[in-house]
C-alpha cells in the first residue's frame, strides 16, 4: 500500500477465508465497514498436564513461585480455542470476527479450559476513511507537513 494511501485512511483488503481473519473484542474494525454477519463462531479446548508435571507443580504450592507448567498449559488452551474459532469462521468465509470474549476456567485439577466465541463478519475497508482522535491527528499532522515540504 502506498504512503498516500495510508494518509489518506485506506484500510488494506482483508482476503478472509483461510488466508487471513482479523479479530476484536470491539463492535467493529476502525476504518471498515461490515457488509455481512455470518454468525457466531467458537473455539473449545480443554488439556490438562501429565500426573509427573501436576506432581511437581503441586510441590510449587509449597514453595512459592510461577506455576510455569500451568502457565504453559493455559497459553496452549488458549491458542488451541483461538485456531478452532478461526477455522469455523474460514468455513463460513468470513474475514474478521468481532465481540470476541474469552472464558476461562479451571476444569479439574491440572487442566485447563478455554472457550472463545465471537461473530464472524466480512468486512470491506471504507475508502478515504480518515480515523478521528489521536490517529487522525497524527496523520493530519503529517499530511500538513508533507504540503508545507511541497
């Protein structure tokens, strides 16, 4: 995209699909428009560690410290859930989810459960969209000088 583009507030083509689905928690996507709701998608996942793994992390209790087993095992839920909502959303040929929220939660000692859902759209990026508030300010300022130096 060139910079006149970008200054003048076009948002790249999202091509959905498989190839890329963008996310947000928000209603939306700043400088897109939603031309279609495709539906709710979610992404489940639930692991747990090996017994040698929950021993040494129950000794952890004891100690103090990071349980940097379970740490490991929610970031892996959590991607797990995330990837399983993104392929739900590619079969329904979307290219962005929105109102994205996680649960989290302890299933059984040891595991781990996540669930993700949102609303998968397909978007189109809103031509010449100028952001308003700090962004379109800094890009106004640009703009200005970019004149001034011509």
């Amino acid at each position: 995209m060139e910079r006149e583009e970008l200054l003048a507030g076009t948002r790249p083509e999202i091509p959905g699909g498989s190839k890329k689905i963008i996310m947000t928690g928000a209603e939306g996507f700043d400088g897109y428009e939603i031309m279609e709701y495709k539906g709710m998608v979610w992404g489940i996942s639930v692991r747990a560690k090996d017994m040698g793994q929950d021993c040494a992390m129950g000794c952890k209790h004891l100690t103090g410290g990071e349980l940097s087993s379970y740490s490991q095992l929610g970031d892996e839920s959590r991607q797990k859930a995330i990837n399983k909502m993104l392929e739900m959303a590619a079969r329904q040929r979307a290219n962005g989810i929105i109102n994205v929220n996680f649960e989290l939660s302890g299933a059984a000692h040891g595991a781990s459960e996540v669930v993700v859902h949102g609303t998968a759209v397909v978007i189109k990026p809103v031509i010449n969209y100028v952001p308003t508030g700090a962004i379109g300010n800094i890009l106004a300022d640009m703009q200005e000088l970019l004149e001034k130096k011509s």
